[in-house]
C-alpha cells in the first residue's frame, strides 16, 4: 500500500464506479431496446390476429350477401314468371269470357229470328259455334239473308234468285232463267255439296 496513496485509490474506485454505471446505462439501453421492440411484436401480433378475424368475419358476410343476392334475383325470376303466367292465364280468360259471351248473345239473336219449323232451336244451337266466329258485319248478313229466305219458306214464294250477296246465292252458278223457290235453292246447295246448315 506505500506505493498508492488514497487519492490513487479514490480515483481508481472512481474510475471502477464509473465503468460499472456506463456498463448498467448500456444495459438499461439494451434493455429498453429489447422491451419496446418486444411491445411492438406484441401489438404486431395484436393487429395481425384482430385484422384476420375481421377479415374472416366480412369473408363471411360477403358470402351471405352473395347468397342474398342469389336469392333476390331468384325470387325476381320467379315473381316475373308468375306476372307473365297470370297475364297470359288472365288475357286467354277474357278472350274465352268475351268469346262465350258473344257466343251466347249471337245464339239469342238467331234463336228470336223468325224461322220455319225445320230450322228449329235445335238446328240454331248446331250452328252456334259458326255464328260466333263470323265477324260483326257476317253475322249481320247472316241474319238479314235468314230472314229473306226463311220468309220466302214460309209464305211458299218464288225465288228467281236468292238476295244478292247471300250465301245461298254465292253457292249457286249464275242461272237467269232459274225460278226455283227457296227450298230449291237448298236442294240445288245439297247436290252441289254445300252444307246449307251452314247459312
């Protein structure tokens, strides 16, 4: 010890104190380092684990949404086909509806035509179907040349020839001097072919 004084020791233990404090501050850094870079693996970790669920939860809403939307246009297809089907089944009953309608209103009408005997209800009733498919303006003809003949059976007149543009008349070959009555004329339609029902 003669050769350290205490001056020498203080500034050796000094010197000592001061390596062991620059060796805990660098420690300490190092330290810190190490636990800030660990907190930021943990909040890395954190975000990565919460991103994925999020991303897992819109995967599965984005199937539902695609499932809802498959479903939607189903259902319009379907609501489209059932529009087209009640319009089609609704205008084809009207047309029905409206054709039995004037059906029935033309066979009144022929029905009320005064008629001989042989032209019965019955006879009218055969040719219902016929009635109501001629046009408005047929139909007319119709019953204006019923009447023409029908007047003529019955009062047992003369007919030269029958009205002109009447069925009857189309059915026969121009014939001057032919002054059948109106049940020839119908004789002449059988031998020709022409079913006089038909009228």
């Amino acid at each position: 010890m003669g050769d350290f004084t205490q001056a020498d020791i203080d500034a050796a233990v000094a010197s000592a104190k001061a390596d062991d404090e620059a060796k805990m501050v660098a420690l300490q850094t190092q330290v810190d380092a190490l636990t800030a870079a660990s907190k930021e693996t943990e909040v890395g970790q954190a975000v990565a684990a919460a991103v994925a669920e999020k991303e897992t939860e819109i995967s599965a809403l984005q199937s539902e949404l695609d499932m809802t939307k498959t479903a939607l246009l189903a259902a319009e297809e379907s609501k489209t086909a059932i529009v087209a089907f009640w319009t089609e089944a609704i205008a084809a009953q009207e047309l029905e509806d409206a054709a039995a309608m004037q059906r029935a209103e033309r066979l009144t009408r022929a029905k009320a035509a005064d008629r001989p005997d042989v032209f019965d209800d019955a006879y009218v009733e055969a040719q219902a179907d016929h009635l109501a498919s001629l046009s408005d303006e047929d139909f007319a003809a119709r019953l204006a040349e019923w009447k023409v003949v029908f007047d003529a059976m019955k009062n047992g007149k003369k007919m030269k020839t029958p009205p002109a543009n009447c069925a009857i008349q189309a059915s026969r070959e121009p014939d001057d001097n032919h002054t059948g009555s109106a049940l020839s004329a119908i004789g002449t339609m059988r031998s020709a072919g022409v079913d006089a029902r038909k009228l």
